[in-house]
C-alpha cells in the first residue's frame, strides 16, 4: 500500500472567472514549503435528554476551508501571491517585464488551488480562495520564505487531477544576501531583522446555506504592519519616532541575472521604543512600525516585480 509523502505532493494554482467555481484550464504549479490549506467540520455533541446515559449521534457543523501556505520568494511564482494580495499588476515592457501591484484595491481576485497527494490518490481542489495575509521575514541568513494566509469556500476531494497539467514556471529563488533595506532613498544601516505583514483583514460571509459554505469573503480596511530590529548605533529613527514623521521604507531583492522585488512601503510611523541595556553585549532597539495612506502617492504600498514572465 502506498503511502503519502509531503516529497511527492503538488500544488496548481489558477485565478477564477466566478468565485467558487474553479476554471476548467490555466493552472500553474507552485513551488511550496508546507500548507495547512484544508477544510474541516466539526461534530456538535447532541443535548437532548431522555434516551439514557449514552450520547444520541452528534450532528455536523458548519464548514471552515482555510490555511497557511509556505512559499519561497522567488522571481516569478511570487507575482501570484501578490496578484490575489493585490489584484491584477500593471505591466509595462517588452522582456524583462515590470509587473507593479498597488494596494487599496476593493475587490480582490479568487483563486483555485489544488494539492494533490498522488500515492493515495488523494486531489484536494479548494475552490474561492482569497488571500487574507501574506507575511516574510528579512534577517542575515537561512531560508527566504513567506506565508501566505487564505480563507476557500470549500473542498472538494477527488482520485483524479482536475488541473490537467499545469504550466511549469523557471524557479529563480531569492535569497537573503540578496536582501537590502533603505529608509528615504538611503540605505539604513545596523538592522539585524525585519518582518514585514500585508494583511486584507477580510470578511467572511456567513449565510445560511445548504452546504455549510460561506458565501464570500470580502476584504475590509488593510493593514501593513512589521517590526525591525536595529543595532543601538544613532538617533535617526528615534528622532523620527518621537517626532512623529513618517518615512518611506524599500525593502528590496536583486538576483545576478537581473530579476528583482522591490516592496515600497510609503508612509511608515515608528512608535517611541524601550532602549535596554541588558548586558555587555551590543544594545539593540526594535520598532513595531505601522504604515498609511500617504497623501502624495495615493495609496499604502507599492510592489514591484521584474522578470520573464509576460501576464500574470
């Protein structure tokens, strides 16, 4: 008997016409680390009296179809993640391609997303899957990845593909040495991590339905928040932060070959933080750092992704 293995697992991905309804063609397999996407329906423990000691048959719950998918930023596979963050880039050249996602969009894009298990044979297609948070971490070494949080309307579980095969995308992975921060344009130095979260904060749409399901999931005010932890080696950023004024932060990536991602958060608010002295050692400060609107761009963020890869 055959049994599954996380290093024969499959992942095809594609963005829906309708939501909840997966297309019948145009997958993408995905590079991935580890999911958690899944759907589950708890049982309810009956409370009815009368019948003895022994419990009655519990009846089901309502049905929840969401998780975390593990991702490594990468040249081309990426620019999906952050069409479902975001909604569709504009794409300006002629190859290399420029592919700009903006936030403050009010509808995203819904995506179908099959994992597939071909020993058992198990192929899990979840069907209206939004983005909800997308997360990733800047520090000097190990393994660059990012979590990508998503809320489905549903499972549905099958012996067969119903990806058909998938198109294959060049692996171009980002790594952390390829990582610099700048604050205003200039570099900032002494920063020993950052994380950075976009989050959608969405809605789901509870109806009363037959199936359990919901009827959506609709995105509400966002939020791009992060921390960055720095070496104690001047007063740039505690100046700013008690006086309140915002910056602008680019976190970016560069591989030889060409290939970028440049995140630019435009309107960053560091709040005032604790400086400690806990030993001999250096003295390090951490900012949990908020941003907003700027008024002169018009919008939260900007990501900017350059690579071969023609539309997303």
């Amino acid at each position: 008997m055959a049994r599954a293995q996380g290093a024969r697992a499959q992942m095809a991905l594609a963005f829906e016409t309708v939501y909840g309804t997966p297309p019948a063609g145009g997958f993408t397999k995905m590079p991935f680390a580890s999911t958690t996407l899944g759907a589950e329906q708890p049982l309810l423990n009956s409370e009815l009296l009368g019948y003895g000691r022994d419990p009655l048959a519990p009846i089901k719950d309502a049905v929840t179809a969401d998780g975390d998918v593990v991702v490594p930023l990468d040249a081309e596979a990426f620019g999906f993640w952050f069409k479902a963050a975001f909604g569709a880039p504009t794409t300006t050249g002629t190859g290399p391609w420029t592919h700009e996602f903006q936030s403050g969009a009010w509808t995203l894009p819904s995506l179908s997303i099959e994992t597939g298990m071909p020993e058992v044979p198990r192929y899990a297609m979840y069907s209206g899957c939004v983005l909800d948070q997308i997360t990733w971490q800047m520090q000097r070494s190990g393994l660059l990845t990012a979590t990508a949080r998503l809320v489905a309307q549903g499972e549905t579980v099958g012996t067969t593909t119903s990806a058909g095969t998938p198109a294959a995308l060049e692996l171009k992975r980002f790594g952390h040495f390829n990582g610099a921060i700048t604050r205003n344009g200039t570099s900032l130095g002494n920063v020993v991590s950052a994380d950075i979260t976009y989050a959608n904060n969405l809605d789901r749409i509870e109806t009363i339905r037959s199936d359990g399901r919901i009827d959506g999931a609709d995105p509400s005010i966002a939020a791009l928040t992060g921390s960055i932890e720095v070496r104690f080696a001047d007063s740039t950023l505690v100046t700013q932060a008690i006086n309140g004024d915002p910056c602008e932060l680019e976190f970016a990536y560069v591989l030889p070959s060409g290939e970028s991602f440049t995140f630019t958060v435009h309107a960053v608010y560091l709040p005032r933080p604790r400086i400690e002295i806990s030993g001999p050692q250096g003295v390090q400060a951490t900012f949990d750092w908020q941003a907003a609107r700027d008024s002169t761009v018009g919008r939260m963020c900007t990501a900017t992704l350059v690579n071969d890869v023609e539309t997303y």
